[in-house]
C-alpha cells in the first residue's frame, strides 16, 4: 500500500493541536485579553443614547421623519424636460390646453396624426414639469390649469380653425383655454379667433372701412350734380323719342 | 389586567380604495344625460374634474350606452356643477326630473357618494331569466 502511494503525490498530514476536550466552557473568569485584541474589542463596543424618558420633548417628535424625509432630490431628467417644454412654449405662438377625459390611446392616435398633419403637436406634460418650465416665467398663470389629467397642443395660429374641427370628433379631449400670440385666451374667445378670417383678409377690411369714410363723402358731395344730370339725361331721352307729348317737354326744358 | 380590545379590526385601504368600490357600485341606467359645467381656472375645480374623469371611463358608460356624457367649459368664473338628467320613464315614478351637484366644496369621493345615494337606487331591477329546457322539450316545440 505504502508503495504504491509513494508512486502519487504525497500530502503531509495536518498539524492538529487540542484546544479542550469535553472540558467545561470557562464564563464565569475568563482571562484577560491580549492588548491588541482588547483594542479591537473597545472600539467596536456599540454607543446607546440617552433613553427617551431623559430626552427634552423636542427630540421625541415623530413628525420630523415625515417633513425630512420629502427633501427634493434635483433629478436632472425632469430639468431637461421642463427646458423642452419651455422651448415648446417659447416656439409656438398658439399654445392650447386641453382636459383629457379615459380615453385609450386607440381612439387617441388618430387624433395625434390628423393634428401632425396640419403641423400641430399634440404632447403631454406633468404637473411637476410644467411648473418648473414656467414658474417665474410670463406663462406662470397656466399653472392653475394643470390639477387633473391634461395635454397640450402646441401650434400656430393659422391653424386654430382646423384644430377645432379635428377635436369635434373626440368628445374625450376638451379645449380648456389658449394662449395665442402671447395673450391668454378662454375657450369662447379661441373659438371667435378661429371662426375669423385669415389676416390678409382682416387687413383688406380694415382697408375697406378706412376708404368708406372718404368715399362716402365725396359721394355725398357729388349727389346733387350727378342728380342733376340723371335728370337732364332723362329729359333728353324724353324729347329724342317721337310722342305727342313734345310741345310740353319744350316747354319744361325752356324753363 | 388587559383592556378589552378596541379599534378596528381590518384597516381602511385609503380614499383611493374608497373611490373604486364607489366607482364600482356605480349603474348609470337612470340617467339620459350627465353634464359636468366648471370654469377651467376656478380654485376647486380639481375634485369635478376628476369626477369627469372617472365617469367618462368606458366600464362606467358600459352600464347605459344611451347616456351621454357633455362637458362644459365656462369663463365666468362660476360654481362648478353636475347635473343629471333623469330618463323620462323612471322620472314619472320616481318623481325626480333632474339632479343638480353642486361640487364647489364637495371631493370626488363625497361626489360618487350622492351619485349612487340618488341616481344608482332609480336603476331598473335586472331581470335575470333562466329558464333551461330538456331536449324532448325542444324537440316537442319544434315539431
């Protein structure tokens, strides 16, 4: 046997010392340790506080969990996004707020694709996001809009009259108000901007009732002679035709 | 000694647990037509428009098709209301034509309360028909 086993690698035994054998666990007087070793016990002995009873009242409110543990962690995510939103806001001069009743996003992608058709950006933001875009800014006041659920639209104002027609057909997303061309707008008053004409036409107007000032007294002046000469047309018209009433027209024409 | 036990036994899952069993109770077969008024940027206006929310959620409108759901939107500055018009058949014997919340002061739980306080009770019982018939019974009709 031991022949063979020294044809394969041989392993030492191990070095077995007795520490105690079936002897009694000393408690009662234990030694005392070595320096190193009591070091080590000392510093990692735990610290109890005073007990709660000794504590002024002060230090036992349990309030003070709740009101310390909300600190708000700035979370750069939610910064970036309010930049976008601000920018949505800056860019866009027709900005409208809608409340958002259920709706499945089924029924709501439709409505998202007909408004991007006409160059309008149908986008959702949180309460939290839309107040640190606009807190401090001139669009603080839309703050007081976002308490439930809610989207954004942001457009031009050219397309106001389109935007109302494609939202007819959702009754799930409401126009709460506007702001168009930086002035704040209720739903009435967005509404009577949409059913307005285009500027251009606008402009012609104004230039039409400007005009109709001038021309309505150059007119006035001009009455009198151009009656005149209507009648004189008349009573030419009378005499060049041949009736038997040519001896009175003479004689009106005389005098 | 020990005091007799006192308190609750089960605890309370919140207002949001309050305002789903509410919600689930809720049976719209009485009402033709429900319609929320509010002014977007009055004070109170948040519990409505949660209200609006909830009822506009498609199990809720399941119960009646044939009620319609209108929003309108005000800038007078006035109270926010819901009004509910009652279908004309049960109104005869119920003696209600129509039900008006005022829900400036009233939360969206306390709004589903006197919802199914005053329109669920009008809904008409179900009638739920069972009748199982043998195959020599259907065989004998058929003939």
């Amino acid at each position: 046997m031991a022949l063979a086993n020294r044809a394969l690698l041989q392993t030492t035994a191990p070095l077995l010392l007795s520490r105690r054998f079936r002897g009694k666990i000393n408690v009662q007087k234990p030694r005392k340790p070595h320096f190193g070793r009591q070091i080590l016990i000392d510093i990692s002995k735990p610290y109890f506080g005073p007990p709660k009873s000794m504590l002024p009242d002060i230090m036992t409110c349990e309030k003070v969990k709740d009101t310390m543990a909300k600190k708000e962690i700035d979370n750069p995510f939610e910064r970036i996004l309010a930049n976008e939103c601000l920018d949505w806001f800056n860019t866009s001069k027709m900005v409208v707020f809608l409340h958002v009743n259920s709706i499945s996003m089924e029924d709501k992608t439709p409505v998202f694709a007909a408004l991007k058709k006409n160059d309008m950006h149908l986008r959702t933001y949180g309460k939290k996001i839309v107040s640190m875009a606009t807190k401090g800014t001139r669009y603080d006041a839309v703050n007081q809009l976002f308490t439930s659920h809610q989207n954004i639209i942001f457009g031009q104002p050219e397309n106001a009259a389109k935007m109302f027609k494609i939202l007819k057909k959702t009754p799930q997303l409401i126009v709460m108000a506007g702001i168009i061309q930086d002035k704040l707008l209720s739903k009435n008053d967005l509404v009577e901007f949409s059913k307005l004409p285009s500027l251009d036409v606008a402009r012609s107007q104004l230039c039409s009732v400007l005009q109709s000032a001038g021309s309505c007294l150059v007119g006035q002046l001009n009455q009198n002679q151009q009656m005149l000469v209507s009648h004189l047309d008349k009573h030419i018209e009378i005499q060049s035709s041949p009736t038997p009433e040519d001896n009175k027209t003479d004689i009106k024409v005389e005098s | 000694m020990s005091i007799p036990y006192s308190g609750t036994i089960r605890r309370s899952g919140g207002v949001v647990s309050a305002i789903g069993k509410q919600l689930r109770a809720v049976n719209l077969k009485a009402a033709k037509r429900i319609t929320v008024k509010f002014d977007p940027f009055g004070d109170n206006v948040i519990h409505t428009r949660n209200f609006l929310h909830y009822m506009s959620s498609p199990k809720i409108s399941l119960t009646n098709p044939n009620c319609a759901l209108k929003t309108e939107i005000v800038c007078d500055r006035s109270e926010p209301t819901v009004d509910i018009t009652i279908v004309p058949s049960i109104a005869e014997t119920a003696n209600i034509k129509k039900v008006t919340f005022k829900s400036g002061n009233l939360t969206c739980l306390e709004l589903l309360q006197l919802l199914n306080k005053h329109i669920t009770p009008l809904a008409p019982a179900e009638q739920i028909s069972t009748t199982i018939t043998t195959k020599s019974e259907k065989k004998g009709r058929k003939k």
